[in-house]
C-alpha cells in the first residue's frame, strides 16, 4: 500500500507491505473464511515535521486492512452468497494480479438513504511521537498545512511484511492492543478515543 500527499512542497508518500491469510474451513453453519492480517500502517511524513499514518482500518471496519487489496484489485465481484469457499478463490486470485490498482475512496452505498462508506484508510497523527494519548484523526482532505490525501495505490508483491513502525513509535505494544488513549474504546465515544495500537501494527 502507497499513501501519496500533496503538500504545498510536492508530494510526498509512504508506504508498507499488509500480509493477509486466509483459509476456509467447515463449520457447523457452513463455510467459514478465516483472514489474518499482518503488517503496519504507512507513514508519510509531511514538509512541517508531522507524519501521517494511513492505518490498518477504515472509520467504519476495524479490519478492512483485509480487503484493502481486494477493494482495489477485484472491485468487481459476483455475489458470492455467503459462500467462504468463494471469496477464498476471489482471494487468491490475487495472487495472479500483476498490476497496480487505486483504492477506491468510496465503496456503495448499503441500503436505501445510506451514504457510502470510506474504503480508505483512516488518517491518524500524533502531536508528540513519544505518546500515543496525542493521536488524533485528521481527514484526507485537510491533513494540515493545506496537504491532502492525492492517492492510495495497492499492489501485489512477494514481499514480506514491513516492520518498520516501531522505530517510529517504540511504544506500540503486542496483541491484545490496548487503547491508545487509555479510556476503553467502548460506547458512543469518538473513533480518536477507540483507536489500538493494532490500528498501527499487527503480528
């Protein structure tokens, strides 16, 4: 994944390799698909000393790192009816996906009076690197200092995943991830009180 800026010095961009598992099983109701993300959010630091990260989920899917690929790649699907079996091969079709692709900003509206949601990762700073309760959400179009999010390119690598991230932010702990901000991300608190270290990194 390939975040590019546009900043009033040019572009900048930052990126990081996700590594997704998946497998099917049987289950007792049918086909399971089970996904395992491993990886870390893309930083892109920005001509006035702050870094973007481009995290390991969307404002409304707290694991749509799991089909950041597919979203850009594959966009156009059949139904697949629930069937895990299926979306295993639209998976690993992947794998055969030699070029490059944008992620989509938008993804179709779901039901009637439904705005669409962001497939775009969440945009999250923090104002002091060495502690994790100064993050704060930004959005893609207003990154600060007129910068706005230009692009987010995904392609298929063989690559292993990156584990750059902890230079950056020596803090970040192991699953299970706390929340950044300390306050347990329950209830109808803002997605900045309900961030995890797992937004940024996972094993």
């Amino acid at each position: 994944m390939t975040v590019e800026i546009e900043t009033s010095k040019g572009i900048r961009t930052g990126s990081s390799v996700i590594q997704v598992a998946t497998s099917a099983s049987k289950g007792a109701l049918g086909s399971l698909l089970t996904t395992h993300v491993s990886g870390e959010a893309a930083a892109v630091d920005l001509p006035n000393g702050s870094t973007i990260y481009a995290l390991l989920r969307s404002p409304s899917n707290e694991n749509a790192a799991v089909n950041y690929a597919m979203a850009a790649l594959l966009p156009v699907h059949p139904d697949k009816g629930g069937d895990a079996r299926a979306w295993l091969n639209s998976l690993r079709a992947l794998k055969n996906t030699e070029h490059s692709a944008e992620l989509s900003r938008w993804g179709p509206a779901t039901g009637t009076g439904k705005q669409p949601a962001s497939l775009w990762p969440v945009m999250a700073t923090l104002g002091n690197a060495a502690d994790p309760k100064t993050v704060r959400i930004v959005p893609a179009h207003d990154l600060g200092s007129g910068a706005q999010v230009r692009r987010i390119v995904i392609a298929i690598t063989d690559d292993p995943p990156t584990d750059n991230i902890r230079r950056r932010l020596p803090w970040l702990g192991d699953f299970p991830e706390p929340w950044l901000k300390g306050t347990g991300g329950f209830g109808q608190l803002p997605l900045s009180e309900k961030l995890k270290h797992g937004d940024f990194v996972r094993n």
